[in-house]
C-alpha cells in the first residue's frame, strides 16, 4: 500500500495537466478553458502553459520507485530529485504580456486584514500541499491590482489580467508565470 501511496503522490499532479486528459473531472474541479471574447482577455488552458515537447513525466522515467515504502530515504531522494526537476520546468515564452483570463485554485501568499494582495493560482485543489508541489509551469504567481476580500485557501476563481514569464519562488513552491491581476472574482460556471 505504501508503493502505490508514493505513487499517487509522484503522479497525481501530472495526471492533472496531461495534455492526453480528454477533458476536466466535473467533481470538484474547474474546466480549464473558456469561450473566446471574456472582456478583451484571452482565454486560457493550464495546457497552455506547458511548452511542446515538454515532459513532465521524464524525471520519473528514470526512477523506479514502486519497491520503495514513504519514509525510505531513497523515496524521499526520488521526491526531492522530481521536485528540483519541476522547480525548473521550462514556461511558454510566447504567452509574455498576454492578456488573459484562467480559472484556478487560490492560495494566498499574503493576508492584510480579509484581503490577499498577492496569491499563487494552481491548477487543482490540494496543489502545494501535498509533496511535491506542481511544477513551476502550472504555478502562477498572481499581484493583484484590487485585493479580493476575503480570499482563502484554495477558493475557486477566475482571473483576469496580463501575464508574465518569470520565476518567483515562495514558500509553497516555484512559479513560472506572475499574473498582474485586473480581477479576481470568485469562480461561476
């Protein structure tokens, strides 16, 4: 049971954002595209973010963990050597200056009275809190222009603004992407 545990953990975040997913889970997820025109923003997939040719999957590849119980210390070399891998996982350099507009998971980085200024946007609920992280391609490090009220930990939204390739290293993990944030608001299917 512990082999197939470490496995879960080492494969969940990238079964996620496969480009091979035929389409979004409905329980407890957010579609991950919308309909062109959204208020001048384009809209964007988590796919979207991830290069061509990128293999997020390569780092297991040369692993075999499945002999391994959790707390073997060549389990947690192997973690540590995927979350490095994904630490430096290559952004989409086309998507620079986009405006665009993506729904996600919020995790606040920062907390003024009910108000986060800065959070990261991650793909799917639980991203950050289960080892190891998503890789830096999936992760976006948003500053708001108008701080949401009352924005929680792994709140559903949408947000809207203008994209930036850059890294931004926080205690959850590595960013690829900041996102200088128009809106935040809270996710409506």
């Amino acid at each position: 049971m512990r082999r197939n545990l470490l496995a879960l953990l080492l494969l969940a975040p990238l079964l996620i954002t496969s480009r091979d997913t035929p389409g979004p889970p409905t329980d407890g997820w957010l579609p991950l595209t919308l309909s062109a025109g959204q208020g001048g923003y384009a809209p964007l997939a988590w796919t979207d973010l991830i290069p061509p040719g990128w293999d997020p999957m390569g780092p297991l590849r040369e692993l075999d963990v499945s002999h391994l119980s959790d707390n073997d210390p060549r389990a947690i070399a192997a973690l540590e050597q995927i979350r490095q891998a994904w630490d430096e996982a290559p952004v989409e350099p086309s998507l620079d200056g986009r405006r665009v507009r993506l729904p996600g998971f919020a995790i606040p980085l920062d907390h003024q009275g009910e108000q986060a200024r800065e959070y990261l946007l991650v793909p799917y609920f639980g991203a950050c809190i289960h080892a190891p992280p998503p890789p830096a391609n999936q992760m976006i490090h948003v500053i708001t222009r108008e701080a949401p009220d009352r924005l929680q930990t792994f709140d559903p939204v949408w947000v809207s603004g203008t994209l930036r390739v850059g890294k931004t290293e926080t205690g959850m993990g590595k960013a690829g992407y900041r996102l200088i944030a128009d809106t935040t608001r809270p996710y409506v299917q």
